[in-house]
C-alpha cells in the first residue's frame, strides 16, 4: 500500500514509499526526469532532488548516520522504499561492483533490439544513430520505448562474462556484418 510523508524542507511536496513525489498544494504527481547519472530527479525548487534520496530520507531508518544510498537490485531507477538501504560509500562502490559486474553505468554496453549491435556505452549508440546519449539512456532506463525508432537494453551478458573476454562487442559485430555503423572509427568502439 502506498504511503505518503511531507518532505523535509519542503513542506509543500510529499514523497511516496513507491518512489512517486507529490505537489501537495495541486495534489498532482510530478513527473521525474533521468538525470546525466541516470537517477529519477525532480525539481522541488533548488537543488534539484533525487528520488531515491528523498524516498530513503522519508521511510529507511538511518540509525548510524549514513550517508549513500544502495539499490539493492542495482536499478537506479527502483526508488521503491524495500529497494533501498542506507551505507558508506565504500559499501556503495563494493555492492555497485557486485551488481553491475565492475562496469560502472557509463561503461555499460548497450545492444539494439532490432539489428543485434552492441555498442559499449550509451554515447556510441546515440553517436551511431545520431541522437543524444540521454535519449539512448530514456529508453534503457524505461522512460520512453524508443530512441531513434529503436529499441535498447543493457546488454549484461557482454559484461558479466566470467573469462573477461568482450566476443560480440561492437567492432566484432560491424566487421562480422560488413557494415560500418555511424561512420564510428575502430579507435572510438571497443578494442577487441
């Protein structure tokens, strides 16, 4: 069941333990945005707030103090209260290498659904369809369902392989293809 709590320093909103923020005045929900980290945010005056922050500020006990937030499943956009735990920031670097395979979220490889390329970040894949990297980044992290007309995911078994080999990487596929994709050079995909 949803819960709803005013927010701390700014009376006039309410933040859900489901991750959804509120303006009490309108009583209308605002819409977040993914910001450059890939963080759902909203604009509740200045600074601009992250979700998960003000969902753990409101209902995760914070008993010693901590600083950084988890995502225990590793989707930033997960700002669910039982998603989110309290800790330092070596505990936050330690578990987002568990999670993510030691790649941050800028490394990432990314794959397009319909042609089978993988591009090893979100910017290769907008430069080769010649579209903003945040519009690639909407898509991943289900904001939108396309960019470019295309669908895109985070290709996680070309990070997680245990041999650390990169087979199907980007280059491998536009060379086994023939293709050149958006005119990207050998020098900016992934070395092989």
């Amino acid at each position: 069941m949803e819960k709803w709590k005013r927010i701390k320093d700014f009376p006039n909103y309410s933040v859900s333990n489901e991750g959804r923020v509120k303006n009490n005045t309108s009583g209308r929900i605002i819409a977040p945005w993914i910001d450059t980290n890939g963080y759902p945010s909203v604009h509740l005056g200045k600074p601009i707030r992250r979700v998960h922050k003000l969902v753990a500020e409101a209902f995760v006990p914070n008993p010693f103090g901590l600083s950084e937030n988890n995502h225990k499943d590793g989707d930033k956009t997960n700002c669910n209260e039982w998603n989110l735990e309290w800790c330092t920031h070596g505990e936050n670097v330690l578990h987002s290498y568990k999670v993510h395979g030691g790649h941050s979220t800028r490394e990432r490889a990314v794959v397009c659904i319909e042609t089978g390329v993988v591009y090893s970040n979100a910017a290769l894949a907008a430069k080769a369809v010649n579209r903003s990297p945040m519009a690639i980044k909407k898509c991943l992290y289900g904001w939108t369902k396309t960019s470019a007309g295309k669908h895109w995911r985070f290709d996680y078994d070309y990070q997680n392989r245990s041999d650390g080999s990169r087979k199907g990487n980007y280059l491998e596929t536009c060379e086994s293809r023939g293709e050149e994709y958006g005119g990207i050079s050998q020098e900016q995909g992934i070395a092989g």
